[in-house]
C-alpha cells in the first residue's frame, strides 16, 4: 500500500500529521513511541517573546470533545530554536511543521523570519486563527484584507512553503482562503477550533479563567469536513484537513473532501498512541476500500474530480 503524499515538495510517508497544541515540541510523545511513525507534526504555537498562556482552569470537558483556553503558552522563538530544535533533532529525524504565531504583523514577520533559516523546519505554519488570546490571533483571521497582510508580509521574508490556519469562526471561509492565496500563501491548514464556552451550574460561572475556549474533538469533525471541502473546490492547493479526527477512516473522508494531509489534534489528549494506532490501521482500512495508493483519494468527492495536488500515484496529478 502507498501511502505517501507531497506537502508543497515535503515528501511524507504517509498523510498523518499531530496538530500544533497537542504534540508539544515532540519530546513528550517521543516516550510513548517512535514518532518517526509520523508523516511531520506541527509543533506548538510559538510567539517572538515567550509566552505563561492564560490563568487556570483551561480546559473544559463537553460531550464530543473539549474545550481549551491555554494561551499560546510557549518558550518563545528564541527558546526554540535554541532548546526545542537541537533537542527534537535527537528523536525525530524528519522535517518539522513550525507553527507561528502573534500579535502583530511585525511579530509575524520576525518569527518566521527567524525559523526559515532552520534547516529542520519543512513548512511552516502561519496560525492567524487561535481564538484564545486577546490581541491579534484570531483577530488577522477574520478579515479577508488582514489575512492577506500578513500572509503577503511573511512571504517577502521566507522561502520555505508557507501554510496559513484558518479560522472556522467567520462567516465565509473561502473569501479568506482566497486573499491569502492572492497574497502568496502556498496551502492552508483547517480549521482551528470553534469559540464555544462552559458554565459551572453551582456557581454560575465560566468553568474556564478566560471565559470562552476553543472547542475541538469529534464533534467538530464535520463542520471541519465541510470547510475543507468548500476551500479545496475553490482553491487547487494543498490543504492540511483537521478537526475531530480520530480514526484512520477519519482520515481518508478528510482526504477525499480535498486535504493532501490530515492532522490529529484534541484524540492526543484522549490517547497518546492515537497517530501511532491511526498510522497502523491506514492500510487495512485501504485494503478494505480497494484503495492502493491513498493520494489518489484526495479531492475524490468534489465535483469533476481528480486526483489533486500531493499525489504520487502513476499518471495521475501533479507532484508539488
């Protein structure tokens, strides 16, 4: 079974990735097993200065998922590089997602100024979508022409493929996809969490310190499913798909609505094998389907399909 697919000329073994926020700097799970199993992970959301995140209680348990309000609680891109990287080098031997955030466009900018000279970083990742901050974060994602400033000034500054993280809290998610195509964005990852919040009945308060989270979990898969799906038919580039996938079948419904690579977030949290058991089960689930090479599938429910960017299949697409 092939289960090999591109992410804008990053080759990956297969198409599973664990989502920035869930996966640390790798370290972590790297005690369970050998995260070399893994397509690439995105590492977590890392600002210019380090960063405590938000007051405790963050975390909320709802039916179906979760509820988080950590923060962007991180070393700071200098603590990366310096620490993270040089450590991560020691059990993870393939090419990193870096995951950027911030506050302005000048933060934006100097952060992945900063990371694009790092030899382990293969993509990175552009998150204007985190709704747990109070300033910038989700802010540049909901306006079509913020998206784009940001996104057109990291470009003038990077040379490695640039993933920009949508937001799902706006009213029309491919109005903002296709500014930051325009402004240069190479792919897309989505979706980051919906806000949604928890009240204690005893109390009569917020569970959550900062009031509202970011919801993720099976829950979210099909909302997810959707935005996929609509920006991979507006849109012919490579999209990272996430939001509630928990199983290998999850995977390869995310694939066939238009993503090239799928990332496990919040089912980590729940079960730290869970890309490991994913990753194991891919090729029984294809066998089952009649599936031989899993690019083949991506973008095999929009309308007029054909195999899609990212395939290594034989006569069939286009490798990136």
């Amino acid at each position: 079974m092939d289960t090999r697919v591109t992410l804008s000329g990053l080759e990956l073994d297969n198409p599973v990735l664990a989502a920035s926020g869930t996966f640390g700097y790798g370290r972590e799970y790297a005690e369970f097993y050998d995260i070399n199993l893994l397509g690439s992970f995105s590492f977590k959301g890392t600002t210019l200065e380090p960063r405590f995140g938000n007051p405790q209680p963050r975390i909320a348990e709802c039916e179906a998922g979760m509820l988080n309000a950590v923060g962007l609680e991180n070393p700071g891109i200098d603590g990366v590089i310096r620490e993270e990287l040089p450590a991560l080098a020691n059990v993870f031997h393939k090419k990193v997602i870096a995951n950027i955030s911030g506050f302005s466009v000048e933060e934006y900018v100097e952060c992945c100024r900063r990371i694009d000279r790092e030899p382990q970083v293969g993509l990175i990742e552009l998150n204007i979508s985190c709704p747990n901050v109070h300033a910038g974060g989700m802010s540049f994602g909901t306006s079509p022409k913020s998206a784009a400033a940001v996104t057109e000034a990291v470009k003038k500054v990077t040379t490695k493929p640039l993933y920009v993280k949508l937001s799902p809290n706006v009213t029309d998610i491919v109005e903002i996809a296709s500014a930051c195509r325009s402004a240069g964005a190479d792919g897309f990852s989505l979706i980051n969490t919906l806000v949604g919040m928890r009240i204690d009945i005893r109390t009569g308060r917020a569970v959550l310190a900062n009031g509202t989270g970011g919801l993720s979990g099976p829950a979210v898969f099909p909302v997810a499913l959707q935005m996929v799906n609509r920006v991979a038919e507006a849109l012919d580039v490579p999209i990272i798909g996430m939001g509630g996938v928990a199983c290998a079948e999850d995977v390869i419904e995310m694939m066939m609505a238009g993503a090239t690579a799928v990332a496990v977030g919040s089912e980590n949290l729940r079960n730290p094998y869970a890309c490991r058991d994913i990753i194991h089960a891919l090729p029984g689930v294809m066998e089952g389907l009649g599936i031989d090479c899993l690019a083949s599938v991506i973008g095999s429910a929009l309308p007029g399909s054909g195999t899609r960017s990212g395939s290594h299949c034989e006569s069939k697409g286009n490798v990136l």
